[in-house]
C-alpha cells in the first residue's frame, strides 16, 4: 500500500484550484485588459520564487456538470523580488469578484490574508498585495443566521505589519469596501491606470444612495486618487505598476531591524556640476526648476518620485547618494512658490515618519516662504497640520542634512529642520531668510505711512529696498553661525556625502521599531 492515491487526489484539486473562476471568466479578465491574480504574482516575483499556501482551500458547489471545486477567491504565498524574500497575495476576481469573504478565514479558522500578514511579521519581511475585490457580498445575509455589528481586527494585525516591514498595496482592479478599506493601510499604494478603482462602495450604491450616476473611474480612478493623496503613483500598465514597486522596494530595508541596503557607488563624490552656479536665478522672484537641480546632488539616475500629483508646491522622493538610500524633501518654487499649505504638511509629515521608521537618511531642499496664507489655506487648517509637521519633524532620530537654497520665512522655515537633534544646515549664497517676508512684512509693519504717501507704491518700494539692505546677506548669517556652513553651489554634492558618510554609522545602533511621543496636534 502506498499513499500516491492520496497525492494523484491532492493534483487533482491543485488542478482545479488552478483553473480559478473557470476558463470563460479568466477570458473577461484579460479582455478588460486585466492580468489574473496568479499572473500577477508570477510577472512581479523572480521567475520560479513563488511557494503559494492554500492552494486547495476553497468549497465543493453543484453545477451544470456535477460537483465542481470553487477555490477561495484569495491567492497567497512567499516569493522573492531581486533575490530578497517577500510575502504577496491577492484577491482571485474570477472567483466571486473577489469578494471580501473569500481569503479573510472566521472567528475559528485562520484566513489566508491573517496568514500572509503573520508571514510578514514572523518572518520580517515585505508585504505585497493587490486589490481586485468587490468588498462585502450582500448575498452572504442569507447564510449569517442574523444581523452582526462589524468587526475587523485585521486593522489591527495591518497596523502591526505596517509598524514592522514595508508594505505595499497594488490596485489592479475595483475595490470596493473592506478591500478598498485596507489599501490606505499601506506606505505605497500603485494603482493601474483605468483598470484600478478604489472607492468605499461603488457606482451602484452611490446611485442608490446619493442619486450620482457616476462611473467607476469618476468615482475613484487613479486621476481621483492620485490627486488627493490616498495612491502615490500609478503606472500606465499593471506591469508599469510591478516595475514600481520592486524599485520602490530597492530603497527599502526588509524590516525595521535591518538598515536600507547600500548599493555600490555609480557616480563620483566629488563631482561638482558647473550648472549648480546658476541654477537659481538672481531675481529672488523668479522660480527655477528643483527636480533639476536635486538631481544635480544625489546619485545620477537614482531619483525615484512618490506623490507627484498631490501637493504639487512639495516633492518627496528617494534617491542614492553614494550609493545610500536617501528621502528627499524639497520645496517646489514653480507652484504656489513653495509655501507649505494644509496638503504639504500632511504629505511631509507621513513621508519623513516612514523615512524616520525605516533608518533612511533626509536630505532636505529648503525654499519656503512660510505657510501658505489666505482664507482658502485658513478653512484647510493649514496652521495645525503645519504645526503637526513640527512635532513629527522634532522627533526624528534618522540622520537629516538641510541645504538652504533660498527662502526660509517664519513657521513654514521650522520645517527645514530638526532643532533638538545635530540640525546640520549648509546654506547657498541665494540664501533669504527671516521672520516674515520682506514684501508682506512692510506692508504690515508700515500700513499708515505707505498709505499717507503721495506715491504709495514709490513708498512701499523705498521701504522694501531699505530692509533688504539692513538685514544684510547670507555672510551675516554665516558670521552669526545661524547657518553651520556657507558653500559654493558647486561643492553641495561632496559636502553632503562626507557628512552622510560620518553619520551613516549610527544607524546600526538605533534600528528597531521608533517609540512616538504623545499625541499630534
């Protein structure tokens, strides 16, 4: 007697969870363009990588030949992406529409979802998922036995997982409730470009509801999502969107315990590019294009953008210098001059915290003429969410060099730096710095008298020409030692990797998960 009845019935059921929804509704998928979830899978890992669980989870139903295999609508397993472990899965919508049911298991069963979450805690690493599922399955009233008020503690194990390893979340398809619920829950969401909706419940119900007849992109396309800041990127194609996230992962260390990896340096140093002499302008009103100038600094091609569409007058990336992963942040003076409004601030605070979270150095591009101000920025709370960067801002540990380009006024200049720490600031020639903007502050200091004066406008620029030449230059700051170094434009990039350099080092000896103070304003 031997087992391998047992194993050809074991290959069988393999075979059939394979097939997923059936061969006609895997067709529909890639009519609409869509990869299956097993596809998925197989285009973002190394080729060969994938140990899937729960392969013959899933349920015997009657159909029109018989008794048939529907497997769980949840795919989920352990691969490798650039040689380095990863946990992935995803929502089947073949089966079910990928309905919320399928992989999330019962108060007695362990789902496939709590499993890969457990996987990416116990084994401290990565956390992939793709969001293709319709959320709750009204049909499912029939067979609850009654009401129930809901209960989700898979918020909390996401929390969990979020506070140990980097996690993604791929929106491939719709999403809709509990799936579109959990994608948020992540520090990078992609989404497909008119394949990926997300939206807390879609078209159907905001018809009924609502009375909007919307569509499901209208409703929670990438254009939606990408402005508003709940996705960071959105790739052209759903393998636009796996080229995403395996470079996004590249700056990344596996777990909070471990450092971001270090690659070998592709550029010198020591290089000095002429153009940093003149890239910004003499004009102090005139703007100049940041993205160029950052990368003049950091490793050449390593720039890797999050969040371009939201909060435009703010640019976070990561990048290279000398070959560690870097988070930049800098001010955008090409949209609203730089000013920090209520969505800046928001989209700062969550960037440094998980650069803080996951050891990886700040560089910071600092031109901001403070917070933004007028009554649309006032009804935004642009002043407590300013204020909440300045309490994320001083409880960094990660190491931050600040390069002062040009503008650094009032409150909005508090966001260049990390006073309790070294606070380490080299500042440009270009530099104008202060407590209030010259422009608005003479107006308000000198109302009457600019008023009074048989030429307001003459007298305004009188007094404005007056200030400048009183508050002095750059060197008076330096000479003051407000500013730790004053540089030639040119000598940006050498400076700041000696200083990454010597600080690198103490990285190794504060990893771990980051204790938080009290609560935000």
């Amino acid at each position: 007697m031997s087992w391998q009845a047992a194993v050809d019935e074991i290959e069988r059921r393999k075979k059939l969870a394979y097939q997923m929804g059936g061969g006609e509704r895997v067709e529909r998928q890639h009519r609409e363009g869509k990869y299956t979830v097993r596809e998925r899978i197989e285009r973002l890992l190394d080729p060969g990588t994938f140990e899937e669980v729960g392969v013959l989870a899933g349920w015997w139903a009657e159909g029109e030949g018989g008794r048939t295999f529907v497997p769980q609508p949840y795919v989920a397993g352990m691969g490798k992406i650039n040689g380095r472990d990863v946990a992935v899965g995803g929502e089947d919508f073949t089966v079910r529409g990928g309905s919320a049911a399928g992989g999330r298991g019962s108060f007695t069963r362990r789902g496939k979802q709590q499993f890969l979450m457990d996987l990416a805690l116990e084994y401290r690493i990565p956390l992939i998922t793709f969001q293709d599922g319709a959320g709750a399955n009204v049909a499912s009233y029939e067979h609850a036995g009654g009401m129930y008020i809901p209960h989700v503690p898979a918020f909390y194990h996401n929390m969990q997982v979020m506070n140990a390893v980097p996690v993604v979340r791929a929106v491939t398809g719709p999403a809709a409730g509990a799936v579109a619920a959990h994608t948020p829950m992540a520090h990078l969401v992609v989404m497909s470009k008119g394949r990926g909706q997300l939206f807390a419940a879609g078209p159907p119900v905001v018809r009924r509801a609502l009375g909007e007849n919307v569509t499901k992109e209208e409703l929670g396309g990438w254009d939606v999502h990408c402005r508003n800041g709940v996705a960071d990127l959105a790739g052209e194609s759903e393998d636009e969107c796996f080229d995403l996230i395996r470079r996004w992962l590249g700056y990344f260390p596996q777990n909070v315990w471990e450092a971001p990896p270090h690659l070998p340096p592709q550029d010198s140093p020591e290089r000095r590019d002429e153009e940093l002499l003149s890239i910004v302008p003499t004009n102090r009103r005139q703007p100049y294009d940041m993205r160029k100038l950052i990368g003049h600094i950091v490793d050449r091609d390593s720039v890797f953008e999050v969040q371009p569409l939201y909060a435009q007058n703010l640019i976070t990336c990561y990048a290279r210098l000398n070959g560690h992963a870097v988070g930049v942040v800098a001010n955008n003076p090409q949209h609203l001059g730089g000013a920090l409004d209520a969505e800046a601030a928001d989209k700062q605070c969550r960037f440094v915290e998980m650069c803080d979270y996951f050891h990886i150095p700040l560089l910071i591009f600092a031109d901001i003429p403070g917070f933004m101000i007028g009554t649309k920025a006032e009804r935004a709370g642009t002043l407590r969410k300013g204020m909440r960067l300045a309490y994320v801002l001083n409880q960094l540990t990660v190491p931050m060099i600040s390069l002062m380009i040009r503008k650094a006024y009032g409150m909005g200049g508090t966001s260049t730096g990390n006073p309790p720490r070294l606070n380490l600031r080299i500042g440009w020639p270009s530099g104008d710095w202060g407590s209030i903007p010259l422009e608005g502050g003479v107006d308000a200091a000198f109302r009457r008298d600019i008023e009074s004066a048989p030429d307001p406008a003459a007298r305004r620029r009188e007094l404005e020409e007056r200030f400048i030449k009183s508050r002095g230059t750059p060197f008076n700051t330096a000479e003051s030692f407000d500013v730790e170094m004053l540089i030639d434009p040119r000598e940006t990039r050498p400076k700041m990797v000696r200083w990454l350099e010597a600080a690198m080092h103490v990285i190794k000896h504060e990893l771990g998960p980051k204790a938080k103070i009290g609560a935000r304003p």
